[in-house]
C-alpha cells in the first residue's frame, strides 16, 4: 500500500467531506488541509447559537468531530478510509466571536488507529481566544468494506463490518 | 438554597432550551424531562447525514452534549446554571434509522460539578440499536453570573467569570 | 476462529494478569470473571493512599485499567490478543474505605475494537460507594504478533506492530 | 487571595506530594517543578511491568493522575486546593525503556477548574519515545474544608465536602 500523492488524497477528502450535508447545514468551511493536519470552520449564524448567544457546544462538538477525522484522513494509505471511534473535548471559555476554528493535527498516525489532537478558537476582531481542547482516536479500515458515499442506507449491506463506528 | 418544584425547574429549562437557535436548526425534540434524567432526539433528514447516509458523528455529539447538561439542570437548585466543563464519547455503530435518540442520566449530582453519563439509540421500525456512549462533566455555577438569555454578545460583561465555558 | 469454551479462555486470562509484576505489586485480586465482565479490587494498604488517606487516584486508574482490558479479553476469539487503546475516567468521591472495587463490563465487543464501561466503588463496613466511572476503549489484536509473556524488552522484534499501545 | 511567592508553593506541593504512601510506593520523582508544569517519572522495576515486559497501563495512568494534577497545583492561589475531576489518556505506544517521564502543562488556569495536557514519554539511552498522550480536568477547591494532610481516615469530618472528588 504506497502513500498516494498528497495532492489526489486532498481531492478525494474534499470531495467525501463535500459529500456531507450536516456539512453544509453548518455553512463549514474545510480551508487549511495538510499532511498530519487540517482546518475547519464556521461563521457566526443565529441558528448556530445557544440562549446566551455563544456558539452552542454541539458546533464546537460538530468541529472537533469531523476535524480531527479529516486530519487523520490526510495520513492513510491507498485502499484505506477511516471514522471516528471516540474523542473528548474540554470547553475552556465561552465561544465568542464572528468565527470558530478548529485545528487538528495527528499525534501519531498508526495502521490500525490514529490519535488526533484538535485545538478550538473563537475569532473576534482578528484575535483569536482558546475555547476548547480535545483528543480523539479514530479507526483505519479497509475502503472497501464501507459503502460508496452518497450511498442511502436501504443499499448498505446488512452484513457491514460493525466495527466502523462513525461518519 | 431549596430545591424548587419540579415542575417549575422543568419550564425554566424547556425555556432555556427553546431559546438556542441551534437547537432548532437541529429539529431536536425535548421529550422526557424528569428528576436526574432527560431524552432528546432528533428525526432523519438528510442535512443531518455524512457521505454515507448516517447520521453525522457532529449530530451524536449534538444530542450528548446538549441532553446531559440538560439532564444536569434537572437537578440544579434555586439560583444555579448548569454548563458543561467536559465530555467523551465512543461512536459504537453506524446510525441509520428514522430517528436518533439520546438518553442522559445524572451519575453523581454535586454542588459544584456533576457527572452524567449518556446512551445514544438509532431507532428504526420501532427497534433500538445502541450507536453511542458518553460521559459528561456538568460545571455547577451562580446563576447570576451568566448573561441573560438573548443577549447578544456586545452586552456580555468584559469580565464575567472566565471559568464559564460552555453553552 | 471458534469462540473457545469460557473456562479456557478465563485459565488463559487469569495466568496473563498473574505474570503482571504491577499486578502482584498492587496485591489485586481479580475475583470475579465472566463473559463481558471482569471484577477486581485491591485491600488497602498504606502505600495505595495519598496524604489525606484515601486511596490514591492512581490506584483507581489501576483498577479501571485492568478491570477494562481483562472484561475485554472475555470476549475475544481464539488468537486474539487485546491491549488499552484509551480510557476516561471521572472521579466521583474520596476514596475510602477497606476495600476498592472495579467492576467492568462490555458495552460492545467488535472484531478491531471493544468497548467497555466501569464503575469503582469503596466498601467499608458492606456498605458499597461508587467512588469512579469509566468508559474504555480496547485494541483487538492478533495474539502472533505479541511478544511471548515474560520476554525481555531486548527480546522484542523492533518490527512489532507499533499499533499495539497499551499492556 | 494573592498570588504567592513560587518558592513557597513549591515547598507546599512537594511535601504533599512526599506525603503520599502511593508515590513512595511507585518510586516516583517530581523533578521539574514551574509555574503550569511538571515533569514526575519513574524507573523501571519489574514490579511496574506488564505481561511483555513493558511498563503497565497503569503506571502510566498514575503518572498521567498525579502529574496533571501537580501541574495545576502550581497556579493554585492562597487558601485553594486542587484535586482531580477527570481525565482521559491514549496509550500510544508499548512503554519500553528504562524511565517513563511525564511532562503536564496547565492550559487554563481557571477559579473553579484547571485544565491540563500531559504527554508521557519512555527514555532509553537516552532517546525519547511519546508512549502516552492525555487531557486532564481538576477541580479547585478551599483548602480549608480539606482534611490536614497526614489524617486518617476516621478523622475526617463526615460532612466533608462530597464535591471533592480525588487523590
């Protein structure tokens, strides 16, 4: 299984993430997408608040979820996809501001799981202010035992590993 | 400090919840709310997917984060909030089905933290599959620290208590 | 791979965690073993406290430890081997007591990964109080590719599967 | 509540810390000692080992318990104690080595909570290995309403705060 280039594996994560309507629900932007790491955001938006007119902690959840997935998705091999098998994130301050970003970046990329770290921050007025920390493990699996995406789930085989936990 | 009727807590928290945008963009259903307990839940629809057709990992970790510190305040008494300092979940099955449905419950209630721990079901035809685990950390606060309900950010006090982290 | 008959597997287990020198250190005792769940505890002892008498955290995190790879190891088939991936843990009381619990349960066993829960309880006088919770994750691994128990570091191919984390 | 001189507060921490029976027990060293860290290691001894020969799972938890906890410890003001909440670490390689040093740093310091990253590493001839990697909660407390360092169990007040979770 040879490492693909960068540049065709940044394609194909771009394209599967695009693929993602909770994605789009959220109006998230995947900019920064690098070997070892990746950047995902979202602007402030009414519906993405809660009642003190902070981002709601499921945006930050949201953030840390597919970040931390597609940052280890930049270090797997051809034949390979992975999903997120657990994270915990601790909320450090209330997240302010007219943007939230979440960067991640792989703590060490293994055969059969990675470990990610995601570090999140509210943008106000060009600054920026640490609102969450957060550490995930996610699950390497063969790319052929997942469904094709955009797949709706009457045609997902019955007999679909179990073991793949996630998005 | 007394512990207030429950019905009255009930309202005030149903409230709370029905002021956050984002839990309206999510559709999310408060349904049972009791002493130590809280069910929330969120129908299909495919902006609430991934690529694959499940419900996005962001959507499970909507429901956690938001159903246990919702699970939390049913245990709060006069003149507390609740907001959550910390959570880890293990994603355990992909989650097809109708409807997705998490139920938290309070392990431990304290004066100043709270643990809950939570369950996440798929359900489809009537039948239940489990499709996730929690544990959540609550952070008991004054409520008099926190910022009114609708505010909006500009009104927040410079200097409210930084050790408020979350929604 | 055929599920071997429970009583092989438990001797199996029993004669791993018996050649764990932190084991013996501890004076744990595994007592009950069962498919998907495993108790252990330790007596206390002087040198298992911190300076306020109680049992030491690390002593918990021992427990959770062991209690969750060993409820894992209940589950696996003939020529597999498991190892800690990650755990959480929340401490919910002091310590006290006579005795420290650990009783650990699969949530999920898979075919790369298992799930497990516990809880930790202080005994004193019969009465039982939860003092931990805790939620693990454990690698299922292909037993060949492990050292033989008591081999010697210098004894270790260099090439061994650098996926496999814990003990 | 002033900030006091460091010198002092590392007096403080390091006698406590000598307190501990556990911590004699594992053979721990606190040899770094600074304002939002701390580095605590151990030898090897077979004792501290597993079944392969590496350092068990839950020497490292200890060290992850300890340290992290330690490190909050060096931001605590006049009158407040510290005790851990909650934490969550990823073994991420097997132990091997002759120490097994971990190095926690506070990442925010706050009045009724701390959060604190720990990165464990195995050293042999002197080359370092990350073994572990973990995120940690601890609570900030009065010290007053503590039991004195050193009390035995039976002394200590039953209406002690139930809030007070750890070692």
């Amino acid at each position: 299984m040879a490492q693909p280039p960068f540049a065709h594996l940044a394609r194909t994560i771009r394209e599967r993430v695009a693929a993602q309507g909770f994605m789009q629900l959220m109006g998230a932007d995947l900019s920064a997408l690098e070997p070892g790491g990746a950047t995902i955001s979202v602007a402030r938006r009414p519906d993405l608040l809660q009642q003190h007119g902070f981002f709601h902690g499921g945006v930050t959840a949201f953030l840390v979820d597919n970040g931390t997935t597609i940052a280890a998705a930049t270090r797997l091999r051809e034949g390979q996809a992975c999903l997120t098998a657990e994270y915990k994130l601790n909320l450090l301050a209330p997240a302010r501001g007219e943007r939230l970003v979440c960067r991640a970046r792989v703590v060490r990329a293994g055969r059969r799981m990675s470990v990610v770290a995601a570090d999140v921050f509210s943008v106000q007025d060009g600054r920026e202010t640490q609102t969450a920390i957060a550490l995930a493990t996610i699950a390497v699996v063969d790319a052929d035992g997942l469904p094709p995406a955009g797949s709706r789930p009457g045609e997902v085989p019955e007999d679909m590993d179990p073991d793949r936990p996630g998005p």
